[in-house]
C-alpha cells in the first residue's frame, strides 16, 4: 500500500467498468535467483548467432537520438524476400501479441450492445480452439469483443470440417479464427492439408499463430498467399533468441495489412529490435542448427521420461506437455521448483495433470533428468 493519504477515496471508479473486471493475462514466472534453471517460458537456450549481436551493439550510437523507421521497411523487404511474396503484404509488431491484439481491433465488432441475430454476433466473435494461447480471451475482452473457445478434441487434435458442422458450435462465421499451430501448449502439429480444409470453410479473417513453427515439420505459409483472409504470424522470440527485443511480424493480403498499418502505433518497433532482426535473417544457418539442436534434445527428453512412466505428449514446438506419474502434476512442479528447476503448470482442468517443460540446453535437461530420478515421487513410481 502506499503511504500516501489520498482525498475523494479511491481512484478505481474513474476506471472503465469492463478493465476492472477484466482478468489480465498472466506470463510465466520470471524471477531471479542464482543458479536456477528456466524451463517454464519457451525460450531459447542458445544465444543470438555472433553477428547478430554485433550488430545490436554497433547500432548503439548517434542514432539513439533518432526516431526508428516506422514500418521497419529494410526488414518488411528482407521477409519479402524470404517468403517470396511483396513488402505490402507483411507488417511488423512488438512481438506477435501486439499484432494479435491490432488484428482483434481492426476485424472484430465490439460486443458491448449484443446483437439479436447469428450473422450480427459473428462480427464481435475472436473464435480459437482450446486449450490454446490464454492471450487470445484476454484481447477479446479487452476490446469488448466475445471471447469463443471451442475445444480440441481429446488428444489435442483439430477436429475436421464435417465434425465441427456436426458439433453445431464453431462459427465458420466469426469476424476472426486464431488457430496456434503448432498447438500451445500442448505441442500438437498440424497438417497444412488440415489447416487448409478449415480456412477454406471460414467466411471471416483466419491467422495462423506459427509462433513454434520452426520446430515443426511443416508450416501453413502458403495458405495466406493463396487465401485473401488468412494471416500468417510469426515471431524472432522462439526460435531466433530475440524475446528481449520483441519482434514479430504478420503476412497476409495487402488490404488486410494496409487495415493494421492505419491503426498500429506510429513507431511500434524499436530500432535496435529491427537491427536485430535484419542480422539474424542473415545468420539462418547458425540458427538452423539450433533449431536441430533443440529438436534432438526434445527427442531425447520424452523417451527419457516415457522410459521414467511419464505420459509425453508428441510435440512439434521447442517444448514438452507431459503427464507425470504418481503425485499431482502440481507436486512435482514444487519439488522441481526446490531444486531451482522452474517448468510450467496450468490449472485449467484439461491440463492440470501436465507439466509443461521448455527443451533447453543439453547440460540443462540432463540436469532435469537426474532431479526428477532424485525425487523420492520417481522412486515410488517405477
């Protein structure tokens, strides 16, 4: 509490009524404690490639004074470039989410006077599978939109076209679809056949979240090249090391992108974030190699646990949904935390029984393993 006294009571009804009922999204833990092994946020265990970072530091200089370029337009060229489609076609965020959160603004209806008819609600609905990424509500409801989760079926899969007519719930209708595919966090992949069928049934703006697409085996890019509602997004956070710098960047149809351009902040990503970012698509190889790295390591991992009586989800993404055996998933997620090993939790009733474990480093998961066989839990369960 503040040891200020203030006059007139307290500020919260000078709040907008629908923020102070909104439930904030809540991002893994990020303390700082010596020694501790950071498995609970999906980052990179492997540094920015050398030229990269000496880049970053080169940039700092004169030009600190100095405005960035607003749209990022060396970096727009070079994603053009790589995605063989035209600079008009991609906008960059501060990160993904605030892409997601422009996209949200600039194709959904606010649904604060309810509409009567099914057509008319459609225009304020942000659809998405569940369990998926948990910021997908929280935009919807920061807008006053309507958040529409529809379930996966039972081992994370997307259902069919045919199955979600049958099950008379999707909306193929809704003003905007976010399908995280890779799936988070559960780690499922998805066929670009299956994505595919789906967008081809939806009337309203689709976006493909490949946020962990780069440890997949396939990705959906195509798609929104062929299909003038579909929106690719994809981030520099996962699997090219820049979390710290926030870059992201969605390809979709020049209209569609001209729409959050005309609404996105008018210097949204900074300047040594677009260095960055520029360097590091000219350093794939050394982050290719990584990506390998990681894949390897998650091969490695889930048979360790398997072989442990795990239950180890199959994952596409550079972490691990896994069911322990014996005591709750909770449990063992205070045990580990003991040792200095943090991995995810969730307490939605779909997944409280699974832990989520980012892949790190070599040294990293061996470290895990031999914790988790220490445990007096892994003793009484094998």
């Amino acid at each position: 509490m503040s040891k200020h006294s203030y006059r007139n009571g307290s500020p919260a009804k000078l709040v907008r009524p629908l923020v102070r009922e909104l439930h904030a999204y809540v991002p893994g833990e990020q303390p700082k404690v010596k020694g501790l092994i950071k498995l609970n946020t999906n980052e990179n265990p492997y540094p920015p490639a050398p030229k990269v970072l000496s880049a970053m530091k080169a940039a700092i200089d004169g030009r600190m004074r100095l405005y960035p370029n607003p749209s990022a337009q060396l970096l727009r060229e070079q994603l053009a470039t790589l995605h063989q489609c035209s600079p008009d076609q991609i906008i960059i965020g501060n990160g993904s989410d605030e892409l997601l959160a422009l996209g949200v603004r600039a194709f959904v209806e606010p649904a604060t006077n309810r509409d009567s008819t099914a057509s008319e609600s459609s225009k304020s609905r942000v659809q998405y599978f569940w369990p998926s990424y948990s910021l997908y509500s929280v935009l919807a409801e920061t807008h006053g939109a309507t958040p529409y989760p529809v379930p996966l079926l039972s081992d994370f899969a997307i259902p069919s076209v045919p199955q979600l007519r049958r099950g008379k719930r999707w909306d193929f209708q809704a003003a905007l679809t976010f399908v995280t595919t890779p799936n988070a966090p559960s780690g499922r992949g998805y066929s670009t056949h299956e994505l595919e069928a789906l967008c081809s049934a939806m009337k309203g703006v689709v976006v493909l979240d490949e946020a962990y697409v780069d440890f997949a085996d396939e990705n959906a890019m195509e798609l929104c090249l062929k299909h003038p509602h579909v929106i690719i997004s994809r981030t520099f956070s996962k699997a090219y090391s820049l979390c710290f710098q926030r870059i992201g960047y969605w390809v979709g149809h020049p209209e569609l992108i001209a729409a959050l351009h005309r609404i996105r902040d008018s210097y949204n990503v900074n300047g040594i974030g677009q260095i960055a970012a520029s360097a590091t698509l000219k350093a794939l190889p050394y982050y290719q190699r990584n990506f390998r790295r990681v894949c390897e390591s998650r091969s490695r991992m889930a048979q360790a646990l398997t072989d442990l009586g795990w239950q180890v989800l199959p994952s596409q993404t550079n972490f691990i949904l896994a069911r322990p055996p014996g005591p709750p998933a909770r449990q063992w997620l205070e045990d580990l935390r003991q040792k200095k090993i943090l991995v995810r939790w969730f307490a939605a009733a779909d997944l409280e029984s699974y832990l989520r474990i980012t892949i790190g480093s070599e040294s990293e998961m061996d470290t895990l393993l031999k914790t988790i066989r220490s445990l007096p839990a892994s003793k009484t369960t094998r």
